[in-house]
C-alpha cells in the first residue's frame, strides 16, 4: 500500500477542488493541502529539520496542525503530537525522553528543550520562501510517528510505529468503519491520541473531508456543524454521546444525529444499554464500536447495525488480523470459546507498534513472538467476536471469580437519578474474597435515592454476589482528558486514605472542573430554565445571591502570592474566559500572552522599573507574582482599552472563583514604546501596533487583603 502522502500526491488533480479540513474559521481543499505542505516541508528544511529528528507537535484541532503533521512526514521527521495545554511538567519529561529537536504549537510560549516555532508565524515565513520539496518515501520499517499512551498507569510511554504499521493502520481504520470518499466526518476528538489520528489518516486517505471541532463539547455545538457543513458521519467516544443524551434527551439525539450515515466509538467500550438505545434511536445510523490503542490503532471491528446479536462484543479482527487469548496462569495461548477461557488479549499484524522510544525493557514485557499481550481480559465467542471484562489490573478478583466494574456500571446507566457512577476494586475487609467492588455514584439533580435503593437496583442485575459491597455519594467521577475513568487515581485515593481519601480526590476533582467546560454546560442548562423569568409558582426564578455574583462582590486585589505555580488548566481557563469578553465591533484584535517563567518574570519587572524610573511614570504593586497575562491590543481601535478592561475583568472574577488571587497592573501602559521595552515585546511577538493596556498577576495568595473602603458614590436612577 501507499503512505498517505503518496496518496495526496497521486489524486491531488482528482480531488483539488474537495474541501479536505473546516473548521469555523478556515477551510482547506485537497489542492490547497497539496500545494502548501511541499512549501511547509521546505520550509523546515531550512530551519534545520531533517530526516528521524523527533519534533513535538501540539495538536490543535486546526488546519495548520494538520498541515505541519504532513509536512514533517514529507521530509521524513518524526511526528510526536501532545495535547493542547499539556501540563509543563509533562511536556518537559517528554521533551527529555525524545531528545526532541523542536517543538511546534500555536502560541504556547513556555520554555522546553528544542526550540520553540509556532504554527502561523512559520506558515507566513514559508509562504515569503515558496521552496518546496519533493517527497522521498522512507524504507517500510523507519519509525515515522510516536503516539503517547495516556499515562493510565503511570508516566507517558511513546509507542513508536513505522511506515508499514501506519499503512496498515489507515488501511483497517477503512475497510473496518467502511469509509467513503464522500464522508463529511465530524471530528470532536483529541488529535494527539491514537483514535483521533487514526481517524483523521484514514478521512484524508479515502478522500472524504473532516470537520474539526475543539473545546468543550455540547449538543449545540455538535447540531450546528452536522447542518453547517453537512456531515454524514462522527467519530468519538462514549462520553460524549452520554453527556449529550443527558443534555437534549432522547429525542433530541434522534432529530441531532439521525441523518448521519455512521458513528464510529473507540476509546472505550460503548455501555451495552447505550448501545440498546442508539440502536433504537438511530435506526437508519450505523453504529460502530471499534477496540485500539496506543500500541495497535483499530483492531476490533463491530458494525451493530448489521449485528445487532453481538450487542454485547468489543469486535472481530479483520482476516490480516491474528488475534489470540493469553493465560497469565497456564503461561500459554487458550482455544476454547466462551468465559470460562478468559484470558489477556493478545494481538499479532504489521500494524503492531514497534517499540517505546527510550524503554525497551517496557516493550520486551509487552510483546512476546511478535504477539502484544494487552491489558484487556477477553473471551471469544464460537463466531471468532471478541468480549472485554475490563482491564486487568480493573477487573475486581472476587475469592477468583472475575467481575467487570463495566457490568456494575452498567446496572445504573438507565437510571434517570443517577448522574454517573464508578465501580473500583477494594480489599475485602473480612479477608475473605481479597477484593469486593466499590461503587461511587452521582445523584441526578432534585434526586433522592438511598444505597437501599441503589444497592436492590444494581443487584437485580448483576446478582448478590457480584453486588458492590460498599457504595459512596460523591460529587462527580474524576476522568482523564479522554473522558475515561481515572480508576487509577480513584484506588491510590483509596489505598492512602479509605473512603476519605476517594472523597476529597472527587471534590478536588469536581472543584477543578466546575469552571471548565462541564461548568459552562450547566450554566447553559440554567440560562434555557431561566428563559421566561419565572418559576412554577410564578416567582421570579432568578437567583440574586448566585456564585458568580458572590464572588464579584467579594473579590479584592490580591498583590503577594506563594511561590507556588498555577496549574495549566487554570491558566488554559483564564485565557479562555479572557477571550470569550465581549469585543467592540466584534473586531477581536486584542491579543493575551502569557508567561508562567520565574525568571522572565523577573526581568520583565527590572526591565519596567528602570525605564519608569526613567520616564518619571508610576511603577508600584509589582511583587513575585507566579503568572502574568499581558493584554495587549491595536492602537489603531477606538475601543482597544475597553476590549482589554473587559477581558481583565473575566480573568479576575474567574481566578477569584477558583480560589487563585489576581492584581490588574498597569507598568506598560504608558512605556510600550520605549526602545526597550519594545525590544523585550518584540520577543514576545507582540505586534508593534499593539499597546499592553493590562498586566495581570495570579497566584495562591500569600496574604490576606486590608479592609478595603469603597466611596459611597451615589447612584441616579433616571425616570
């Protein structure tokens, strides 16, 4: 077969008019793609890059992510993708364990090893170079991409796959889903993880085109690129679907997604009753659940249209696909169908990953003849379909019986005042069984369900045995960036403190997530309850001690902070509710860096104090702030400092409601133009035409605030 730059290349008269990416601000057709990605490759050529030199790539869901991908696979460089706002600490160790060369993202300024580039900064210098290079196909077996595990038991591995793996790859990612060149395929996944890239290859391949979406994902969101941009096709994983459902009901899922040709899942599997139910909703939508990983990409294919009898299967593999079930106790390969011959999935084929970079020791434990022994606890049916109990290091050894938190979990999905529930393994306390089941759960809103209840539920389907022998209210289930169940974290809380260790690993969790994009879906549900301005007893229904107004009220300037550093969602949070403030004629020109560095910060300050002193102008509340956001904006717009007074204001109310202090401070306002000052903003690539109207410090408070006295001004009402 042929990589896909081969593919792009050969069918680029065919296709140059077909639009290949969109997003809500840009679209690229395949002649478009074709004509620039030769340029981009150029371009890195001159910059230094060259062939099996490892770059880190942030993956933003945007066209020019895509377009570096392709342009450093031209030149023969390895693509590594990360996630958007991946924390520093991980990003460093990542950066440490490739030795990588470079690094490329959209506007991330932190310092890593290898040099820093950013996307449309190269894009422009390119464009003044117009040099393109022709492709070289590298030799079948070279390594050409690094895909990151998760990290779900412990630190990231980078799992390294070459020419031919991500050939086959593409190739069962197409024949398993069916993929069709005149797909319009919604793609709200992260594209630094093995189900999204996998996607996103194999659309591109067949010629069909992809429609990237970012951020938090609510129904409405969905609706209107299905009907923007006329998709007939969606791939993502099962959280998203359920939190949907949760959002717009049944048959709202019915009227969103009803006209699509398919929905692929991967990621995990699809709960058996929400399959139940997307089959009935959904009659006329193929329905696919698709078993990968990091390692492997597709494997398991399950098309649940056109077998529904196999409703509770992860798949079947495609004929190049060698699959088998491996017994940790008997040391060998099981043949025998059916649970009592439950084993670990092992998976033979080119597309088998080809070791982790910098751990051969890991890889030797993982693979064995050429087979990958996986994780996953499996059982095969007479028809060759493969069933999953979980992993297992989840699936819960009760006196040797195994039982799937899946099918715990499962027992609740239909019921309505359950908001979400978690099953984990803990040590029996009678030393009888060694683990029982443990179930978390989440209380639907206005619900009123005891563990009586819940329990006589769960055991109605799963049996006495296997009933959870300890239950535990939370707040919310902590889950990772993909939307899985961080149970790794769930039983470390547990082993450290018992059950209060587990709950205030889920308040933590729900704390951190109440401004994030789960925040937002609840204050959207709050705005639809709020639309006629009336309760059902014909009250006002609006909420005039909420807690976005207490904590406007009850905000100070916070000028001293710890040393200690704000996370990286917290800062990814603040610029978004910085940008998200309203904009004078919507023109958008202001413009937010951040820097989270001790030491620039520290020469900023020392910059500014020495020419304020200079220029005579005021320069005071400057302490050791851990963050500084500069907003900066075009002298050229009338409404320039207001826009940035705004967006201030939404960073300072927004830190106040996660618990971190922040301070507007003003020592570039009247100095942006002084050489030096100008040359430090120059670094930081702020335009010359841009004004910092706004310096803004953040951090955990070291202090608290004096009484702050407010001038009783009067106030006019004008009849």
């Amino acid at each position: 077969m042929k990589t896909l730059t081969e593919v792009l290349t050969e069918t680029f008269h065919d296709r140059k008019d077909k639009v290949a990416i969109r997003t809500k601000k840009e679209t690229v057709t395949y002649g478009e793609l074709c004509e620039e990605v030769p340029v981009l490759a150029g371009y890195l050529r001159t910059i230094g890059v060259r062939k099996g030199d490892r770059i880190l790539l942030e993956a933003v869901s945007e066209p020019s992510y895509i377009l570096f991908y392709l342009a450093l696979q031209r030149i023969g460089a390895v693509t590594a993708p990360v996630e958007r706002g991946i924390k520093t600490e991980t990003l460093d160790y990542l950066a440490d364990l490739l030795d990588a060369s470079m690094y490329f993202s959209k506007n991330d300024r932190r310092t890593v090893k290898g040099k820093r580039r950013y996307y449309e900064e190269m894009r422009k210098e390119a464009a003044k170079w117009n040099c393109a290079v022709s492709y070289e196909r590298p030799e079948d077996d070279f390594i050409s991409e690094i895909i990151f595990t998760t990290g779900t038991t412990g630190k990231p591995k980078a799992a390294m796959h070459s020419i031919s793996g991500m050939i086959c790859n593409t190739g069962n990612t197409v024949n398993g889903i069916g993929m069709r060149e005149e797909d319009v395929v919604l793609l709200p996944l992260p594209l630094n993880h093995s189900f999204g890239m996998r996607v996103l290859r194999s659309a591109l391949w067949v010629g069909a085109t992809v429609v990237l979406q970012s951020g938090a994902i609510f129904a409405d969101s969905l609706k209107n690129s299905i009907r923007s941009f006329g998709c007939n096709a969606m791939a993502c994983v099962s959280a998203t679907m359920e939190s949907v459902l949760r959002e717009i009901g049944e048959e709202g899922v019915r009227e969103v997604f009803g006209g699509l040709r398919y929905i692929e899942f991967s990621a995990g599997a699809v709960p058996v009753s929400m399959r139940e139910k997307l089959l009935e909703l959904l009659p006329d939508t193929e329905i696919h659940n698709t078993w990968g990983s990091s390692e492997t990409g597709g494997c398991l294919f399950l098309n649940l249209h056109d077998h529904p009898e196999k409703i509770h299967a992860a798949g079947k593999a495609l004929d190049h696909i060698e699959l088998g079930i491996y017994s940790d106790e008997e040391e060998t390969y099981l043949d025998g169908v059916g649970e009592k011959n439950t084993g670990r999935l092992a998976i033979r084929g080119e597309m088998i990953f080809k070791g982790y970079f910098g751990q051969d020791d890991v890889y030797r434990e993982s693979v064995q003849n050429g087979w990958l022994i996986t994780q996953d606890l499996v059982y095969r049916d007479e028809d060759g379909y493969y069933y999953i109990l979980g992993r297992a290091d989840d699936v819960i050894n009760m006196g040797g019986e195994k039982v799937a938190p899946s099918e715990i979990e499962n027992a609740l999905f239909d019921c309505g005042e359950i908001n979400g529930c978690a099953c984990i393994g803990i040590p029996d306390e009678e030393g009888v069984l060694g683990e029982v089941p443990m179930l978390l759960y989440v209380l639907s809103d206005g619900a009123h369900m005891d563990e009586e209840t819940i329990n006589r539920l769960v055991t109605g389907k799963v049996g006495v045995f296997r009933a959870p022998k300890k239950y535990l209210e939370v707040k919310s289930i902590p889950k990772n960036y993909m939307k899985k169940t961080d149970r790794r974290g769930l039983k470390k809380a547990y082993r450290e403190n018992g059950v209060e260790g587990i709950a205030g690993f889920c308040r933590s969790y729900a704390e951190n997530a109440a401004n994030t994009a789960s925040g937002v879906a609840e204050r959207k549900g709050e705005k639809a309850d709020r639309k006629n301005g009336f309760d059902g007893a014909g009250g006002q229904a609006y909420d005039l001690n909420n807690s976005v107004i207490r904590t406007i009220l009850g905000r100070k300037s916070r000028r001293k902070f710890t040393e200690e550093k704000v996370p990286e969602d917290v800062i990814d949070m603040l610029v978004r509710v910085g940008k998200s403030a309203p904009s004078g004629k919507n023109l958008q020109t202001r413009r937010f860096t951040v820097i989270r560095n001790p030491l620039e910060i520290q020469r900023l300050k020392k910059i500014c104090g020495e020419t304020a002193e200079r220029k005579h102008t005021s320069f005071h509340g400057f302490e050791n702030p851990p963050l500084l956001i500069l907003i900066s904006n075009d002298r050229r717009n009338r409404d320039g400092v207001q826009d940035v007074g705004v967006a201030a204001e939404n960073i300072m109310i927004a830190a106040e409601s996660c618990g971190f202090g922040s301070v507007w401070l003003n020592p570039l306002m009247d100095i942006s133009d002084e050489p030096e000052i100008r040359q430090l903003l120059d670094e930081y690539t702020i335009p010359k035409n841009h004004i910092v109207w706004a310096v803004m410090a953040v951090g955990i408070p070291s202090e608290e605030p004096p009484e702050f006295y407010r001038k009783p001004n009067e106030v006019y009402y004008v009849s």
